[in-house]
C-alpha cells in the first residue's frame, strides 16, 4: 500500500523506489518476460508475497500494468507503463549529474 509521508511529491517517489527489491523488480521488466512466475524465478531471493505485494505497490503508482492474457491457461503479465519510461529519462539525467559530480 502507498503512504504519503511529506508533503515533498519528490520525497515520497523517493521513499517509494526505495522499497526493498523495487529496482530488481523494475530492472526485470524491463529486461526479460514479465510474468509473475517468471519474475519470480529470476529473483529467488524475493518470497513470492513481497513480490507480490511491491508489484501491487507499482500498480498503484501507475508506473507498471497488470494485463489478463487470454490464452489457455490464462496467463498474468506486467508491463511498463509510459509514466515509468518518463521516469527512466529523468533518472538517468540524475545519473548522468551525480557521476559527474562524484568525482
């Protein structure tokens, strides 16, 4: 569930990618099939309610999209969504500025 901490819409997107695992997880839909059992074997580390729970999470900020595929048996799959991709590009500008700066 997404909690509103501050009243900083930076600090809470901030808070939010922060959860446990939620990189890995967007790292994986971008990457790979985007299947829950798929995802799931790809990330052994993350019990299956965490995963669960943070894609959820993301279904709630808009930034992936739980999609029914009717095929036999019916398959769940999770795809980025466009206000993740603009996300994507102002982070990598954030990357780009803080590897600048590091040095």
């Amino acid at each position: 569930m997404i909690h509103k901490t501050t009243s900083c819409p930076v600090n809470n997107l901030f808070l939010q990618l922060s959860k446990q695992w939620i990189i890995f997880i967007f790292h994986n839909l971008a990457m790979w099939e985007k299947s829950f059992s798929w995802i799931r074997k790809s990330l052994p580390w993350i019990s299956s309610r965490t995963l669960s729970l943070r894609l959820k999470d993301l279904q709630e900020l808009w930034f992936i999209e739980r999609l029914i595929v009717q095929e036999q048996p019916i398959k769940i799959e999770y795809v980025l969504t466009e206000k993740w991709k603009s996300l994507t590009n102002e982070l990598e500008k954030l990357w780009n500025w803080a590897s600048e700066w590091e040095k």
